[in-house]
C-alpha cells in the first residue's frame, strides 16, 4: 500500500514538473544582445556649439530627422537620421518659442513637436519644420512627463508639481491640503483645456510628498483604456475612462538575473522584481506600432544594466534587449530612447553629452 503511494507521488510529482517547465519555457524570453557605438559626439560642434546637456531624444515620423531638448543650451537641436546637425530652434528666455528649463518632450503622428519647460510652466507646440504654433500655461517641473495621443489629446503626468504649488500657497489649511486629490493623469486638448483626470493618486504613506514621488510615469492612451508606467517602482496600471484601474503589472517572471546569481543578496528562488534584491526603474517609455518599448535599468547597488523591454497593450513581453556599453553600465546613466528603421535605437545620457546608436551585436 505505501508503495503504491509512493508510485502516485512520484508520477504525480513528475507530471508538475514537466508542465510547470513547459509553461516557463513557453513565457521565457531570449535576451537579444546589441551594442552601442557614438553616434553624435560630444566635440561634433555646429554653428560655435555642440551638445551640452541633452534631456530628450525623439525622431520626428514624418521629417525622420533626429529631435533633440538640450538642457544645457536651452534649444532644440535637428539632426539628420545620420546624424548631422541641420538647425536650432529656441533660445534662454521668457518670450515665445523661449525657454528656461526643458526636459520633455513628445512628437504628434503629423510631426508636431510638443516641449514643456516646466520653468515657464509653459507648454509649446512647433510644427515639423520648427515654427512656434502655439503655447498655453500649465504647472509642472522636471519631473513632468507628457505623451501625445492618436486622438490629438495631451496625456500630462505632473502630481508631484501639483502638490508642492498646493503646499506653498499661503492661503492653503492643512486640512486643505490633505483632503486634496491628484490624478495620475490629465487630458488635455491643443489649447490647453482640461478633458479628464484619471486614476486617483492613493495614500499609501503618511507623508503625502512620498504618495507624489511614486506617482511619477509616463502616461499613455490606447483604444480608451489610459496606461501608466511608474518610474521608480517599475509597475505598471491600467485605467479604463472612469479612471477604474483594470490590469497591474509588476512584470514579473522575466529572466534577467543569471548575472547577479554569486551575489548573497540574491534570492533564486523568485524571479519577482520584488524579491531579487533588484532595484528595476523605468528610465524611458516609447510606443510605436502598438509596441511599449521599455528602457529599464535594474541595478544592485553599483551593478547596472540596462535593458529594452518591448509589450503589445495587454503588457505582455515580445521581445528582451540587453544593452552593452561600458560607459553607461559604469555610470549607471542611460536616459531616453528613440527607435531607428531596422530596429535600431539611438539614446542620450545628460552625464556624457552623446547621441548613442545600438544594434544588433555581431
């Protein structure tokens, strides 16, 4: 009799083993290697300048050509998908198409360039060629973030902006204060009118100015559900047009830790983000096609690496890139992306004041 349970046991036991490694090796995903060469650098100079503090990349669907925020210089820069310089646009001011402080940035299906300077709490929007359409006020700060919907909408991501103006308003109670909402996301049209607030910002910490920080994400809309991808917690939400959370994603399951294996702190018996001992930040988050592609940097205290996480809309995982670049991996620093033909992807990092071009490694 105990034989014959033992006999169960085991098949039994066999049987769970072979579909529990049939379901992983069906969700496991191969990490495709690229690596980076200089693609602008840092003493290509133009015009008695070169690059100073780049903030964002994107490259323009309709022109091809390369937009570049520079921080530093206060303009934006034009590039060819070659990399060579064609013109600036914008100066330190106050005064239209002027800026103060700029480091987001996103382009419209027909060409349209949409920078914020959160300095001016201001909003502008150039055509393709660069000429001033339009500008409208709206708070924010560096770490506003902003997306341009299929619909012409204006997604803005700045909770953190908006709590820090309510705190320092003198006629404000601190009754006030704390009964305030915020919205992961707000909507807006072209000229700066207010559509929808969605997903209320929870209090999971006493100290609201925490409940702000992870509120910041780059935020997006598709097919009417609004997503949010959080930059210091590597999650992910999901709202549908009443602001109802529909889906989380921790994105969990995803292979990346063979190298931090020998360290004592990891744990290999999880392959959840929370329970490695890995730090996982979204440093940047693109769509195109209806792809995500997500530049996320994991890191161990002094051990980074960078990689390109690509999702269809329900968040799941088509493809894994690793990049390798000694510059970045050391530093830690490898900001935003943008997507080349032949899926090739250019990136900046404020650190080293370079245009970076990955491919496929050969």
């Amino acid at each position: 009799m105990n034989k014959r349970y033992i006999i169960y046991f085991l098949t039994y036991f066999c049987l769970l083993n072979i579909i529990v490694e049939l379901s992983y090796s069906q969700t496991k995903k191969e990490i495709i290697e690229y690596s980076g060469e200089v693609f602008i650098s840092y003493d290509y100079t133009f015009i008695g300048e070169s690059l100073f503090k780049p903030s964002a990349i994107r490259v323009n669907p309709i022109t091809n050509e390369i937009i570049i925020l520079d921080e530093g210089n206060t303009c934006i820069y034009f590039f060819s998908n070659t990399g060579k310089f064609i013109k600036k646009i914008g100066r330190k001011g106050q005064g239209p198409g002027e800026f103060l402080g700029i480091e987001t940035m996103d382009i419209d299906k027909d060409g349209n360039i949409y920078v914020f300077d959160y300095r001016n709490s201001r909003m502008s929007i150039f055509d393709k060629i660069g000429y001033l359409k339009n500008t409208f006020r709206i708070l924010g700060d560096e770490f506003t973030y902003l997306t341009i919907t299929d619909d012409n909408t204006i997604l803005i991501n700045n909770a953190r902006r908006l709590y820090i103006n309510l705190t320092e308003s003198p006629s404000r109670t601190i009754d006030e204060i704390k009964k305030s909402i915020y919205y992961y996301i707000y909507e807006y049209t072209l000229d700066g009118n207010l559509l929808h607030s969605i997903g209320v910002v929870p209090n999971i910490n006493t100290i609201k100015m925490v409940n702000m920080e992870y509120a910041i994400g780059k935020p997006f809309k598709i097919d009417n559900h609004y997503y949010i991808f959080f930059k210091y917690l590597g999650t992910t939400k999901i709202f549908n047009q009443n602001g109802e959370v529909v889906q989380n994603n921790e994105m969990k399951n995803i292979d990346i830790y063979n190298e931090y294996k020998s360290l004592s702190y990891y744990n290999p018996s999880s392959t959840d983000l929370k329970n490695t001992g890995l730090c996982l930040f979204f440093n940047d988050v693109i769509i195109n096609n209806g792809l995500f592609y997500i530049l996320t940097r994991s890191s161990i205290y002094d051990k980074y690496k960078f990689y390109l996480y690509i999702l269809n809309n329900k968040l799941e995982i088509i493809k894994i890139i690793m990049f390798l670049s000694k510059i970045e991996i050391d530093k830690g620093r490898m900001t935003e992306i943008a997507l080349l033909p032949n899926e090739k992807f250019i990136h900046i990092n404020p650190d080293y004041p370079e245009v970076f071009l990955y491919s496929i490694k050969k």
